[in-house]
C-alpha cells in the first residue's frame, strides 16, 4: 500500500468514536464526527472508521461501555489503524484505560485541536498562546498522559510540549505556566500598544465559523494576500489591513474561526488575539449558507461573541457561498422560477430577522462584492457621523 506524506511524515489512518447521550442526539453526534473528521484531514490523518454508542452517560473508566471497547479494539488491530479519536474530552485516567484496551494511540477532540493549533501558529504570541493552553490541558491529566506520550514516536497529539517534559511533575508544569502567562501578558502589551497607535478609526472585525471563507473574502475587500484554504483553522493571527471605500478610511481585521466544542483553556490563551473582536466597532458575521447546519454554526459564533462580551456590536451578517448553496439545493432542471421564489424565501426570512442588517453574497464568484461594500460603507460613516462629527471629510 502507498502510503500518502505530509512532508516527511506519513498520513496516519484514523478512527472516531461519538457517543449519544441525553445532551447529544444521534443526529448532532453524526454531524459532530462529520467535522472531526474535518479536523483530523486538517492534522493530517484519515478517518477510515466512524463508531457510535447510545449511552445515558459516558462510562467513568473508558468513556463507551466495553462491548463497544472491544469492538474497537478488534478493528484497529485488524485495519492497521494509528490513532483513535473521540469527539469529546477524556480525562487522563480515561485515555491511559483506553490505551490499555485497543493498544493504540488514543486522543480526544481537544488535543486535536490543540495540534493543528500547534501546527499552524507562526507568530511568538500564537506560540506562546498554544503553548500555554497545552500545558493547561495537560496538568489535570499528568498521571495519565505522561504514560500516553512515553510511547509515543510522533504525530497527531504530540507537537508542543513533547517527549523531553514527560518525565516533569506537576510544580514543574505550573511553573512552566506562569512563566507562558507572563510572556503572554508582554506580548499582549506590546499588541495593546500597536492597536492604540492606530489612531481614531473605525474598526471592523471578520467573524464566523471556521471554513467559513473570512479569510477569502478579507482578500476581496482588501485586496490583499491573506492565506485561505478549505481547511479548519486555516488562520490564527489576526490580520488587520487599512481599507479606504470612496474617501472613507477604516480598519479591517480577520480573525481566527470559531468551533463548537472550542477547548475552554484555547479560548482563554487566545483571548488576546480575541481583543480584535472585543474592540471592532462593527462585526461582520461571515456564514457558510451552504453548509447544512449553518444555522447551528451562527448560534456557536453568537453564544461564543457573548462570552467575549462582544455581542452588543453592530453585525453585518453576511451569507457567503451562496453559489455553493444553490448547487446542493437546486436540481438542474428546476424551473428558474422556483428557483428565484425559494431564493426570495431564505432572503426574507434572515432580513426578517436580522432587521435587514445582511447581504447575500459568493466571495468565490465574487457575486453581490459590490453590494456588500456599500453596506459596509453606508455602517462605517454612520458611526464616524456619531463619533466624530466634525470629520466630514469621512462622511463624502
């Protein structure tokens, strides 16, 4: 068998194991290992096997019952499989017993996470900020991990602290803590210092859902380089550009995509790269309508703004891949009509509810560019006309 590369090291053969529980349908959990396996291509795995198990609860010990352990253990010696993943968090003890049982790596949805955080951050302040939510996750976890990692040659689950900490304690562990705390705490300083130089602009902030497209429509407006993949995460710095529409400066910002399921210690590390979104003057809420649990998606990146205290702003929400949209809805041969009043229909109902503050656009075929800048245009001199009225070389 050939084996694929990323870079040198080979792609790993994956399985994912959800459970369905009381706060988690059949119908969501599908759809939750739907986009971790999203995430592992995006680390660089293969998800070759799904496993699912309707429990009232996770199991203490080894998070599914034993006959689905079993079940487990059976295909991945079969299937010459690498890793396992579960879609929710394990404890230490939890991964150690699993471990045990299927004899093969095993990791849960926030270590995932974590690694291809831990892959894609460029910057000191992304570093230090990954860095410091690995060692967060790790602590609680330190008896069963360090067993976890000792066996460990690489891969998914293992970029970051790595091999040369397993043998620390937990002092050891928190002291590497505070010491990443602090470096963050002068890093977001020095950040603090430059968004303050940036005088009395408008500031207006890319946010939504990771794979959204925020990264490809930031290139639109601003004509700029910004990298965008159809992968998750694609962006962790905050980019932010200078925009001038018809005499009219302002700011522009891309930001790092939301998640459901987000690790807790992530958000918290990240919070000072999150202050783009906190201090934007306007929002604009990039959806993916083609996706079909976009909805779910917007209600993840609102329930996420409210725990930046950012979701007082005005938002612009702005319906990307509407090409996209119109591919998976319409058959070939549906009459232009029909097709024009099911449009009408989608269109009405979020104006209906977002007090018309939405633009329905395709950042990919460049379709209703133009319309969104003039929104964008018409928001950004309604708050230079209420915050600073004596500049009215801004208004015209």
């Amino acid at each position: 068998m050939i084996e694929k590369k990323i870079g040198t090291r080979k792609e790993e053969r994956a399985v994912l194991v959800g459970l369905v529980h009381k706060t988690q349908t059949e119908e969501q959990v599908k759809e939750y290992l739907e986009e971790l396996a999203f995430l592992a291509e995006t680390a660089g795995a293969t998800a070759v096997k799904r496993f699912m198990q309707k429990l009232p609860h996770p199991d203490s010990k080894t998070f599914v019952g034993k006959g689905k352990l079993e079940e487990i253990r059976e295909y991945v010696s079969s299937k010459n499989i690498d890793i396992v993943i579960f879609d929710d968090e394990l404890s230490g003890s939890q991964i150690s017993n699993i471990e045990k049982a299927i004899d093969a790596k095993t990791i849960d949805r926030s270590d995932l996470i974590l690694d291809i955080f831990a892959r894609r951050a460029k910057t000191a302040q992304a570093k230090t900020q990954v860095e410091l939510a690995q060692y967060q996750y790790m602590l609680p976890r330190l008896k069963g991990m360090w067993k976890h990692l000792e066996r460990l040659g690489g891969g998914i689950g293992t970029r970051g602290p790595g091999e040369t900490e397993i043998e620390t304690d937990r002092r050891i562990v928190k002291d590497k803590i505070s010491l990443l705390r602090r470096r963050l705490s002068e890093i977001d300083k020095q950040a603090f210092i430059q968004r303050k130089d940036r005088g009395e602009f408008i500031r207006v902030a890319l946010v939504g859902y990771t794979n959204v497209g925020k990264s490809t429509l930031m290139n639109l407006l601003s004509k700029s380089d910004v990298f965008a993949e159809n992968k998750l995460f694609a962006t962790l710095e905050t980019t932010t550009r200078k925009l001038v529409y018809e005499n009219t400066p302002f700011l522009l910002s891309d930001t790092v995509g939301f998640i459901r399921k987000l690790p807790h210690h992530l958000v918290e590390s990240f919070k000072s790269t999150l202050d783009e979104v906190r201090e934007a003057d306007i929002l604009l809420h990039v959806v993916d309508t083609s996706h079909p649990q976009y909805e779910d998606q917007i209600g993840v990146v609102n329930k996420t703004l409210q725990e930046l205290n950012a979701f007082d702003k005005p938002v612009i929400t702005i319906f990307n891949k509407m090409d996209l949209y119109e591919k998976n809805t319409f058959d070939p041969w549906l009459e232009e009509e029909v097709r024009a009043e099911i449009l009408n229909e989608l269109k009405e109902r979020w104006e209906n509810e977002l007090q018309g503050n939405c633009v329905f656009i395709s950042a990919a075929e460049r379709r209703n560019i133009d319309e969104l800048r003039k929104v964008i245009l018409d928001k950004v001199r309604d708050l230079y006309r209420i915050r600073y009225p004596y500049k009215t070389d801004y208004f015209y």
